[in-house]
C-alpha cells in the first residue's frame, strides 16, 4: 500500500496509521496485500481472501477520517476480532465522547456510536459515558495543576516504564545536587508566577517514588513550596507515596503538616511471591501500620493495583481483591499491564498467565459496589487488548481533580523535577484542543546541567500562549 493512496474523490489512506493499528491489533495480518475500495457510505476491504464492507453514516465533525476508522474496523471484521474496547487505539477514550457532545450528539447518541460504528462493548462504552458525565461537575479549563517529579526509588520494579532510578545504583549520587536543583527551581517557579499568574487548582508530587526523599529533604522541599507557590486556589494537594519500604510516621506527620491532604499508597498486588519477582520489597505489617498511620492522620487515601503482573493467576488476582476489602480507601486505581518498551519486562521473556477476565471485573465491580466507589476518571494504553483499561474509582466527593484534568488534558501543567511534562493547552478554531508539550530531562544529571536553560524556555513558552489569547 502507497503511503497515502487516494481512493475515490475524498478518500486517502495513511499508511503508517494503519500499520500500526494492524501491528497492535491484528500482528497476523501485517504481512499481508491489503486492498480498499471506496463504497456508498463505507469501504469495502480484501485481505487474505476474506472480503468485507463496513458501512455507516456519515458523523461529520465529530470523527476525524472516518472513512479511514472504517477500514481499520473493516479489519477488525475480517479477522473476527472482538476486543472489549472495539477499534479504539488512544490513550484518551473520553476525548472521543467529548467531540460528540461537543457536536451536538446526545448522550444516547453517543452510547449508540460507540457501539454500532466503533464495536465498544455496551458495558465499557456505558463505564466511559458515565464517567464524562461526571467529570462534568469538575473541570476547570481556566485552571492550571502543578506536577513535582521525583525520579528516584528504593528499587526499580521490572514492569515500570517510568522516569526512575535507583537510589543505591549509580545515578543515586546526583540526588543530592537533585534536591538542591529543585529547591532551585521550585522558586525560580514561583518568581514566574507571580509575573505571570496562573491559577493553581490541584498539585501532585508523583516519580518514581517521591517518599524516596529523605525526611529533612522532604521537610526542606515542602517548606519552600508552601513558601514560593501561591495555595489561594489549590483544592487538593496530591503525594504519591508509593511504597512501603520508604514511608516512616514522620514523613507522613511532615506531608500533613505542610497541608498534603491525599496520599497514593501502592501496594500493586498482596501476592509477595509476585512483588518479589518484579523486584518491588513489601512488608505487610509495615504496609498495615502505614495505613493505619495515614487513617489516623486524616488523609484521602488511594490505593493502586496492577492486572497481569508476571505469573499471577485467577486465583491470584481474586486473592487480592478479596484482601483489599479490610482496607478502607476513599480511592482504588486498577491498572492492566501492558508491557512497555522501558520495562525490563518488555526487554525480557516473562509471561503472563490467561486470566479470566469476566470472573475478576464482576470481582472488582461487586467490591466497588461494596465499598460504595464509583468510576471516576479512564484511560487506555496502546498495548491493552484482553483488558484494556486503566480506571480509578471514588468514594463521592472524593474524587482526584488532578488525574481527571491530567487525561482529559483540560488544563495547562506546570511541570518541574526530573522528568515532568508540562503541557500548554490552546482550543483552536475548529474546536480541537491543540496540545504543546515541554519535558524536563528524566536524568537527574542532564535535570541538574540544563534545569535554568530549561525554565526560561517553559515560561517563555507560556507567556507566548498568554499574549496570543490576549490578543484575540
């Protein structure tokens, strides 16, 4: 297939989009001869001697290419793939369901859409409705959020594809110069905010694993903070802290005295057999005296879970469901695994057993009703097929502002430490957001050399967008 083959009057195919929905969803068909015809309201397709047409109405602005989406759902046909999330590949599902209510679709509609034209199971595609629904009541475009990475953790988990490293290893000898960097630049942050106000709704301290920090450096960090950023519009303050092994009473006495009022406490699975095979330490007593510690002290607690870890079974999984029920947690995140090319479970050769994926959702949806959460905010990775999605549920009322601004990408981010991403974001003329992204180093070194070059060059990119809109 030519790169861009035109195909009746409108119609031109991008090769590499379809090579790569074909490389994820369907790797048997990548070597064959695809053929497309343009037909009345759809394509017709030819491949390894299966012909199929795919045919809808047409959906205006609300589908980019759709005669495009058709040949990959063309595809989907031929092969007799029936994936819970249908043809869709992004990241954001949600922004799709935006673009219809933004065109004047109901959200029956939607719901109809998302089932008939892009084969979404009824069950996923009502989870993703309802979920746009509420995160109605909460976004703020006006607002920014402000996100604090700190690279570094006690041990590098084999599944993780994130900006870490070791403390103990090699690149553990800059964290010393790291902290005194972003003490650096958390002023230099709040000089440019207050010549270019932003109105900070939500802040988050992710990684790594921020409670890596050391309890004077937490103490350090946060005390120049709460002194440099300006909290008159913050409505929720967000520590990631991770794992066990490196939270201790006093750190968490130190995020509460500094007006921290939501803590991540991550144990992935209860299966110690799994956490030590994906190299992450765990001691339950320490976990539960933690819990305890972080109930005592008033915060908003989440809690995160990782689906298809290396060799857990259905048994497996079920297990730590059914433990999680004697924890009381405003939030639980469930992640599926996909296998991302940074993990060292990419790189390597552990399998993942078949699960039984009816039997564990009817598990988590029976514990979700139990424990009164709902669905709160989604998203999807590209290598998700049997699963499919990330989604965090809520108690009401205790929902994360940040992770729902985060993946609807509703708000500019303000990014520092090592490798933070701030994002501008600009609604243009045909009602798209465009997004422009500017990344921090993940190397502590290269954070360290380049942090003041690279401040200069984010504010400026900001004020170029604020004087853009002021002049509209």
């Amino acid at each position: 297939m030519d790169q861009k083959r035109k195909i009746g009057k409108d119609l031109r195919l991008n090769k590499r989009s379809i090579e790569e929905f074909m490389r994820v969803m369907l790797p048997e068909a990548l070597e064959e001869e695809l053929k497309i015809e343009e037909i009345p309201d759809g394509v017709k397709i030819q491949i390894a001697g299966k012909k199929v047409e795919f045919c809808y109405p047409d959906l205006g602005k609300a589908v980019d290419d759709q005669k495009q989406t058709m040949v990959k759902l063309a595809l989907l046909k031929a092969y007799q793939k029936d994936y819970v999330w249908g043809g869709l590949m992004g990241v954001r599902p949600s922004k799709i369901v935006r673009r219809f209510l933004k065109e004047g679709f109901s959200y029956k509609e939607v719901l109809e859409h998302l089932e008939h034209f892009y084969l979404v199971k009824k069950e996923k595609a009502k989870i993703l409705v309802d979920i746009v629904k509420k995160e109605e009541s909460f976004l703020h475009r006006g607002a920014s959020n402000l996100y604090v990475g700190i690279p570094f953790c006690p041990t590098k988990c084999s599944y993780c594809s994130f900006a870490s490293y070791e403390i103990s290893g090699g690149v553990g000898r800059y964290y010393k110069e790291f902290v005194n960097t972003l003490e650096k630049e958390i002023r230099f942050t709040g000089e440019q905010l207050r010549k270019q106000p932003q109105q900070i709704e939500s802040v988050y301290f992710g990684g790594g694993t921020p409670s890596t920090l050391t309890e004077e450096d937490l103490e350090r960090i946060l005390k120049v903070f709460r002194e440099e950023i300006d909290f008159s519009f913050v409505r929720e303050f967000t520590f990631e802290a991770g794992r066990e092994d490196s939270i201790t009473l006093k750190k968490l006495e130190i995020l509460k005295k500094y007006g921290v009022d939501r803590v991540s406490l991550n144990p992935q699975t209860f299966q110690e057999k799994t956490l030590a095979r994906v190299h992450r330490k765990f001691n339950r007593r320490h976990f539960e005296e933690v819990y305890e510690d972080c109930k005592r002290l008033g915060f908003i607690l989440n809690m995160d879970f990782i689906l298809g870890l290396p060799e857990e079974t259905t048994e497996d999984i079920l297990d730590t469901l059914e433990q999680l029920k004697q924890f009381d947690v405003e939030n639980i995140t469930i992640h599926s695994l996909a296998f991302k090319r940074a993990s060292k479970l990419a790189k390597g050769s552990q399998e993942r057993e078949e699960i039984d994926r009816k039997k564990i959702e009817e598990k988590i949806s029976s514990l979700m009703r139990e424990k009164k959460l709902e669905p709160y905010y989604l998203y999807r990775q590209k290598n998700m097929l049997d699963w499919g999605e990330n989604i965090g549920y809520a108690k009401i009322g205790m929902e994360s502002i940040f992770n729902m601004e985060m993946i609807e990408e509703n708000q500019n981010t303000i990014a520092l430490g090592g490798g933070g991403i701030s994002k501008v974001v600009v609604e243009e003329e045909n009602g798209h957001d465009y997004i422009e992204r500017f990344v921090n180093p993940k190397d502590p070194a290269l954070y360290i050399r380049e942090m003041e070059e690279r401040q200069k060059q984010k504010f400026a990119l900001f004020e170029k967008y604020r004087k853009e809109k002021n002049e509209v």
